[in-house]
C-alpha cells in the first residue's frame, strides 16, 4: 500500500498499482519526430585528372583542370546518323555522275530541239528525281505536240520522244498569223513549212482562248479548205467571212464564192461551167457564188 493510498483511504493490488505505473509511463512518451529521408546524391561526372611532370631542376608540377569524361548516348547516336545520311543524300543528288545532261530529242520537225528540252526542263536534275509522266504532260500542254514519251537512262541520260500535230493551214488572222493543223487546234507559225494551204479574214474570226488545245476553228472548215485549194491552182490565197465562207479573187477580175459546206468538186466543176458560159457570151461579172449548188449565181458589171 502507498503514501497515496492512505490519503485517499483506498486499497488497490498489486496488479492494480502495476497496471497504473505503466500507464503512466506511456503517457510521458513524446511523439517521435517525422523522419526526413535525405535524397540520394547525384553521381558526380566522373573527370579525368592529368597530372604532368616538370623537370625535377624546377622542383614543381603543373596541374591543369580536369577534363570531364563524355559517354555517348544513344540519342547522340542517332543525330550523328541523321547527319550522316543526309550527307550521303546531299552527295548524291549534287553527284556529276548522276546529274541529267543535254536530253537526246527524237522525232521533231517543226519545233527545234533545243525548244522541245526548254519545254521538258530535265537537264541539271538528278535522274532519279525526273518523273517520265510529268515530263509528258508538260510537252502535251502545248498546241504543237499531240504526243510525247520519255524515257531515263541509267544514270543520267534522257531521251524525249515526241509527236507534232502536222500544220495544215497557214491562217492570216486579222494581220495575226497562226498555223492549224486538221483538228482546228491553233499554234503561232515556227519558220516555213511547204504546202500549207494560205487563209486570210479581214477581221479575227479564229477563236483563240487560254486553253492551246482548244479548237480555233471548225475542222470542215479546214477540210473544205484545203479540198477548194486542190481543186484550184489559180488560188494562191483563200478569203474566209463569216456568213460567206471560203472564196477568192479570180485574177480575170471578179470574187469566187465557195461557202464552207458540200462537195468541193461538184462546187469547182459548176462554177469553171459558169465561168465559160460567161466568156461565151461576152459577159462581165464581178461576183460568181456556188456556195448553194442548187441555186448558183452571178453579178455582172452595170
């Protein structure tokens, strides 16, 4: 029994008072500080010292500074081979040996060859860079060429296989002169070329827009044209208007009237009738039309 336990007049057992001691003693125990966990130290760059030795007369050394050992990365890596294929690829595309020369040009009559290479522009690329098709089509984008085949030569050489539309007619367009071929496609005259049929209109009748391959005029037209031009010798030159047609100026001093439509032959055999018909009589005219074979006509001089 304690000193407490006779003041407060109580008995407790043993057990009792051991229990209490113990509980005291928890109750004095301070928390424990909240451990603080320290972060691992960043390896340092490992450096490489080099230490060099003076004469032992000077009796000192120097020590220079430490030179930081560098390991190669795999990133590293892959820059110095993005370089280096690059490179390789600048080398390539710039190699003499694989730059295009001068294209060999095959097949061209009107146009020169040096015009037809201007056209394809392959000449100072890489070879392996020109594409054939698109070669083709910028040739076929112009009037004078209906057909064009490239080919690439292992390792620089080019060959241009074109087709020209043929000229049929050389047409005087209102002091503008252009060259049609039998599809009324239009192109501007490329020096001189035998047998054209020669057409000329007091005003511009040919329809010549943006497009080089559109048609500038009808091709009967044409046909017509150059079936009168066969059947007439004494025609140099065809006249052509719009609501008249095809006609000449016969050099005995008159104007032939042909139209554009029909048969040109049954027209030249009608009006050559006519015209000795006329000459039988003694009769002047200034105008014989066989455009309409059926309702032919003449004017003669009042």
């Amino acid at each position: 029994m304690t000193a407490d336990d006779h003041l407060l007049g109580t008995t407790r057992t043993r057990a009792e008072r051991g229990r209490a001691r113990r509980a005291r003693q928890s109750s004095e125990v301070e928390a424990a500080p909240p451990l603080h966990r320290s972060k691992p130290k960043r390896r340092k760059t490992l450096r490489r010292r080099y230490d060099i030795a003076l004469p032992v007369e000077l009796g000192a050394e120097i020590r220079l500074p430490a030179i930081p050992i560098i390991r190669p990365g795999p990133r590293l890596a892959s820059a110095a081979l993005l370089l280096g294929t690059l490179w390789v690829l600048f080398q390539i595309v710039h190699s003499p040996g694989l730059v295009a020369a001068e294209a060999d040009v095959l097949g061209n009559k009107m146009l020169t060859s040096a015009q037809v290479r201007s056209i394809a522009a392959t000449e100072g690329m890489a070879s392996f860079l020109i594409d054939p098709g698109l070669v083709d089509d910028s040739l076929t984008a112009h009037a004078e060429i209906s057909a064009a085949h490239v080919r690439v030569r292992w390792p620089n050489r080019v060959e241009i296989q074109v087709e020209e539309r043929e000229p049929l007619v050389a047409w005087d367009d209102g002091g503008r002169h252009w060259w049609l071929c039998r599809d009324g496609v239009a192109f501007l005259q490329h020096g001189a070329w035998p047998g054209l049929v020669q057409v000329s209109s007091k005003e511009p009748v040919l329809d010549i827009t943006e497009d080089p391959l559109g048609t500038a005029m009808s091709p009967d037209v044409l046909r017509a044209a150059t079936a009168l031009s066969a059947q007439l010798p004494e025609a140099a030159s065809l006249m052509y208007e719009l609501g008249r047609g095809l006609s000449f100026e016969d050099p005995r001093g008159w104007t032939a009237v042909f139209g554009v439509g029909g048969d040109m032959v049954l027209k030249v055999r009608l009006y050559r009738g006519i015209v000795d018909d006329l000459a039988q009589r003694g009769v002047s005219a200034t105008l014989i039309s066989v455009a309409d074979p059926a309702t032919p006509y003449y004017r003669t001089v009042r």
